[in-house]
C-alpha cells in the first residue's frame, strides 16, 4: 500500500471517534427490552422501526383504494345481489295487445302539386 | 463504537449465551445486545450518517436477530451472522433511500472536536491541519457519501472497524479478493476527496 493510501486510512480512521453521547447504549437496550415485551403480548415486534411506518401508509391506502373500487362494482353492478327481482314484488305491468301506433307520425297522405 | 479486532469476541462465550437464548432465556439475548450494540451501530451508523436511521436500524436488526434465533445452526459465528443481517437490512435500507437526501450537515457529531483522541490522531494524521476539526469531519463525511454503498461497507468494516478481510468475505458473502478490489478503488476515490488534507 503506498503512502498516499495509508493517509487515507489514517484519515478514515478519525470516524471511530464518532460515537453517541453517555449512555446511550443503556437507553439502546431498554428500548429493545421494551418492544420486546410489548412484541409478545401484541405480535409486533418484527414491525420495522425504519419502514414500518411507510409500509403501513402504503397499506391503507391500498385498503382505501381497494374498498373504494368495490363500492363502485356493488353500486354499478347491474344483476347484484340487491337487483334481484323479488317475484312477489314485482309491479303488474299492463301490455296492450295492439301495438300503439305513433301519433307523432304523420298520415300518409298523396302530395298533390297544383299546377300553373 | 468499539474498535476492537472482531476476532477478540469470544465464539465459545456467544455460543453459550445463543444457547441460552435459543432456551428463551431473554437476559442471554440482552447479553448479546450489550455485546454486539455498540460495534453494529458504528458500521450502521458510517453506513448512514445518520443517527436516527442508525439507532432505528440498529433495533431492527436485533429484532429480526432475535426472532431468527431459533434457525441460527451456528455455522458461523453469532458475530458475522448478526453482522451479515445488519449490512443486508442496512443495504437494503440505503437502496430505499436513495432519492432522499442522505444526510446533512446537522447530522454532524459536534462534540468529536473536543475528543482528545481525535485530537491526537488528527495531528498524526496531518499537523498543519489540526486546528480544523470540522472542516476535516465534513470532508470526512462527503467522501464517505460518495463511495457506493458497496465501497462504503468495506471501508466501513476494514478501516473504521477494524475487521480482517476473511470476516468481511463471510459477512458479505464475496470473496476475500472483492473485498480487497473494492477496498482499493475506495481509498482511490477517498483519497481525490480527502487530496487537501493528504498533501
């Protein structure tokens, strides 16, 4: 290694003064503790003190978005469960057996033009 | 953080308190944690500048420790198999984090400046800059930043904390000679960054 790179080194070496303040660790290992004992009674411990919180933001926005997509199939759904006709509620309906001739169509009439 | 050799932790003693832990003896875990804390959260905090991400990490990866615990066989030793969780849940970390800003200067541990040992090995490192202290902590800092995370984790382990190149392979899963090729193109690059304070 030449004398440049062991400079270097030397200098890197500096970082291992940077340490957290006094008792730091003390505090380290109560927390653990803590959230171990709080992981056995509720299941959690594994939830990541780094993503655990987006990971849940992700979740329930997934769950709205999701929620959200199946109300609009139940609403829009045309044969669901609510539309099902119920036979003895079903209106009378009243079929005419002639057919209804439109009156918006005008008679048949020969056009006649006059002449000069 | 510790700076000693990572073959001074002595594997019968670890393998005593897993056993122990393994049996659901919680105090032999808490053992381990006092043991491994310190050491852990120097490579994971070197590895992102950052102490909140460090210390959250740093439970992270004795909780999963600890709940893995039972599927350690003891191939390795407890040190390079919690080693080997940290630097890939850190990795994995820094992979998410990449757009965010990855520290800043507030970050910045001002007390080191008073640490005679720093002090000391400053001078010895370079005299005629000895009176700036915070100048050399930042270019520190930056020139670590732009090593990839890679470069970062072996120089992390072999020159801040002292671990022989055979337990970095292990820990990393690479071989002893990537270790050493990365090792080297880091001290390359560091030393364009640090170039002012080498001269």
């Amino acid at each position: 290694m030449n004398e440049p790179e062991t400079q270097v080194q030397k200098l890197i070496r500096l970082k291992r003064f940077e340490e957290p303040r006094d008792g730091y660790f003390e505090d380290f290992l109560e927390e653990f503790r803590s959230r171990r004992d709080e992981g056995e009674t509720s299941k959690g411990f594994l939830n990541s003190r780094v993503s655990g919180g987006r990971d849940n933001g992700k979740w329930f926005v997934g769950a709205g978005v999701a929620y959200a997509a199946l109300l609009v199939v139940v609403l829009m759904w045309p044969n669901g469960p609510e539309a099902k006709p119920d036979a003895s509620r079903q209106p009378i309906i009243f079929e005419p057996k002639q057919p209804v001739r439109n009156p918006v169509t005008p008679p048949k009439v020969p056009i006649s033009i006059p002449g000069p | 953080m510790s700076s000693e050799p990572a073959n001074e932790s002595p594997a019968d003693a670890d393998g005593v308190l897993v056993a122990r832990a393994q049996n659901g003896d919680t105090s032999a875990f808490d053992q381990l944690v006092v043991n491994y804390s310190p050491r852990l959260y120097g490579m994971i905090y070197h590895m992102t500048s950052n102490k909140e991400d460090a210390n959250d990490l740093t439970q992270d990866v004795f909780a999963k420790a600890y709940q893995s615990l039972s599927r350690f066989r003891g191939r390795s030793s407890f040190y390079t198999w919690i080693y080997a969780i940290g630097t890939n849940m850190t990795l994995n970390f820094l992979k998410k984090r990449k757009r965010r800003a990855a520290w800043s200067l507030d970050n910045l541990d001002s007390g080191i400046q008073n640490d005679e040992a720093m002090v000391d090995l400053a001078h010895a490192a370079n005299p005629r800059h000895q009176s700036d202290l915070n100048e050399l902590q930042k270019k520190l800092n930056e020139a670590m930043q732009s090593l990839s995370n890679d470069h970062r984790a072996v120089v992390t382990m072999f020159d801040i904390q002292g671990i022989p190149h055979a337990e970095i392979s292990k820990i990393l899963k690479v071989s002893e000679g990537t270790v050493r090729s990365r090792l080297f193109y880091a001290h390359r690059q560091l030393q364009g960054h640090l170039e002012e304070f080498i001269k």
